[in-house]
C-alpha cells in the first residue's frame, strides 16, 4: 500500500515538473525560497567555464546576431534605424568594433551591471565576473559611455538619462531585469541588485531585490532574441541564465507580481491535483502560513497530510471541516475522506 501511495503522490509531482530542461534537474521547487535560491546558484556555477574579456568580441557576434540582419548585431538601449545621430542605432555591422580610434558608429562591450558598482568591483581577467557573457551586450560605444555606470531607473518609451539614473528603453527592460538577477545569484553580494536598481523596495517589502527589476520582468517578457542569446551563451561559457529559461524562478525566489512560468511549477496555479468534479471539496487558504488554520468546505472523515515525496506528515482520523497546516514551509498533499460519498479527494497546498 505504501509503495502505491507514492506513486500516486508523484503524479503531481511529475506533472509539474514535465518541461523542466535536465540543466535543473538538481532543484526541488517545492523548497522554501531560500532553498530555491541556493539550488539555482549551483546549477548556474557548476561547471561554468571562465572565459577571456578578448573571446567576448566574438561571443557577442554570434550570441547578439540580428534576427533580422545576420551581418548585424542588435544594441542594448538602441531603437531607431540607422541616420545621422548613430547614437541610438538598434542594430549595427558585426565587424564595427569599438577597439579603437573614432567612436562614430562603432559598438562595445557594455557591461549591464557596471563594473565599477561591484563590491568589490568587477575584473575583466578570465573567469571573473567582468567577463561573464550573460553581463555584456553590444552596445553603441557613444550611447554606452552615456548610460556610464548609472543604476536603473523607472521610465518610459526610449533610453536615456533621467534624473541621474539610466532608463534602458521599453524594448530592453525586461533583458536587463533578468540579467540582474542573473548576476545577483551567480555572484552573490558583490553584485547586489540595490547597487544598480533605483527606487527601492517599497511596493514589494522585498529587501534585496528592487521593485523595478520583478516589474519589469513581468512587463517586458522573454523574446526569442534572448532565448537565443541564452543558448549561444551557454555553448561559449557552459552556464545559463534562468531567468530567461523560466521568468517565473523571480517570483518563486523574491516574490512581486507573477511572472511567465514557462516549466508549470507554479504551485497555485491551480488548487485540485486529482479532483474531476468542479463541486468537490475545497480548502481555504490553500496558501496558508505555518500552523494556520484551514477549513474545509464540508465535513470529512478524515485528513492525511504528506510532504511532495510522500512522507506522512500528519494524520487526523475524526470527522472534522478544519485542520492544522503543517509547521515547516513547503508543498504538501492533504488526502480527505469525504463524509458525505466517502471518496478520498486530495489536494495542494503550500505552506509559507
């Protein structure tokens, strides 16, 4: 009977995590965030090969290719086509590389998360994170040295300086969020999102992550360009960005407004994991806290609470329509027997 039970435990669990690539194959979505967190860091860190600020060049040459023009590459901030003021171009010759000489329509390296803002800074010698592919895009040298090290800030429409700070551009603000967050995780405390996002935290309350960058991963989606980019990248230097492979991982670690969820991990996505029938029994919360009460919509015979790998946690054998969350956060499978059909319907719930 036990060996039954999980496996029926583990069709949710599967169904869940279907589209998850192999890459992540080591984290348990259903830890707490902090969990999460560190389990991604390792992922992104195992096995990521250092490369040389020089092999940037030609990275970037593949890995920012213009959909559209395969001679070009496309330049973070840009949005007009090619005229008089090269500023702002969007997309620009592969072979105009600012190593030298007059600026003039000419792209660099532009390190998203400044050097200069790192603590301590970041290095451009092999394998430190100055030279981390997923950090730098072909920029315009001029517009690059007009963005400086200005943290970013809220906006709207087109780059450009506001106040002090740096608005990337609509097109771009969503790329730049994910490759914060990118940063922060890889790297730790010496690319602190605070130091490079303007605006604090007040709309979420979360301490280590500004709100604009949750923000704009939701309103700025992933495109096929940086889903490219990412795959480009992880054949140069053997690691991934997550966040453009699942936005959502921002909001299961940090929180905010709910991003993409590309792999289906979103635990409350939906409250039944076998339940047919739309009049079936139903808990409130579903998201509950630690200890918190939960009700149930009718009477049951019995609760059983067990963790996502099939543990029993929990056991209440009385007729009852309220039970006790567990005390430890994480995803769990409450099975009842219906009083009134004596079914056993099971159900999510996430405790945070």
């Amino acid at each position: 009977m036990k060996k039954a039970l999980l496996s029926l435990l583990f069709i949710p669990a599967l169904g869940i995590t279907q589209n998850i690539p192999q890459y992540y194959n080591s984290i348990d979505f259903s830890q707490p965030k902090n969990i999460v967190k560190q389990q991604v860091e390792y992922a992104i860190k195992n096995g990521h090969k250092g490369i040389t600020y020089n092999d940037v060049w030609s990275i970037l040459q593949r890995a920012d290719e213009d959909p559209e023009n395969k001679d070009n590459v496309l330049l973070i901030y840009g949005y007009t086509t090619p005229n008089s003021d090269t500023r702002t171009d969007r997309s620009r010759s592969k072979k105009a590389l600012g190593k030298g000489g007059s600026p003039e329509g000419k792209w660099n390296r532009e390190h998203v998360f400044a050097k200069s803002l790192g603590t301590p800074p970041l290095l451009t010698k092999k394998g430190d994170a100055g030279t981390d592919a997923h950090n730098l895009r072909a920029a315009d040298v001029r517009w690059n040295s007009r963005r400086n090290n200005r943290a970013f800030t809220n906006g709207s429409g087109e780059s450009d300086i506001i106040g002090t700070d740096w608005y990337p551009g609509d097109e771009w603000k969503g790329d730049v969020a994910r490759i914060i967050m990118y940063m922060y995780v890889r790297y730790g405390n010496r690319t602190q999102p605070n130091n490079i996002g303007a605006g604090g935290n007040s709309d979420f309350n979360i301490k280590d992550m500004p709100d604009i960058f949750l923000k704009w991963n939701v309103e700025d989606p992933v495109s096929d360009f940086e889903r490219k980019r990412n795959e480009e990248i992880f054949r140069s230097q053997n690691n991934r960005n997550p966040f453009i492979d699942n936005p959502y991982l921002a909001t299961l670690i940090w929180g905010g407004n709910k991003a993409e969820d590309t792999w289906g991990i979103d635990p409350l996505s939906t409250n039944d994991v076998f339940a047919s029938k739309a009049n079936e029994l139903r808990l409130y919360p579903t998201t509950p806290s630690a200890n918190e009460n939960i009700k149930v919509s009718e009477k049951v015979n019995s609760v059983h609470l067990f963790s996502i790998d099939g543990r029993l946690v929990s056991a209440q054998t009385k007729v009852t329509d309220n039970f006790n969350a567990p005390a430890q956060q994480g995803i769990y499978i409450v099975k009842m027997l219906s009083a009134a059909n004596n079914k056993v319907v099971s159900k999510k719930i996430i405790v945070k």
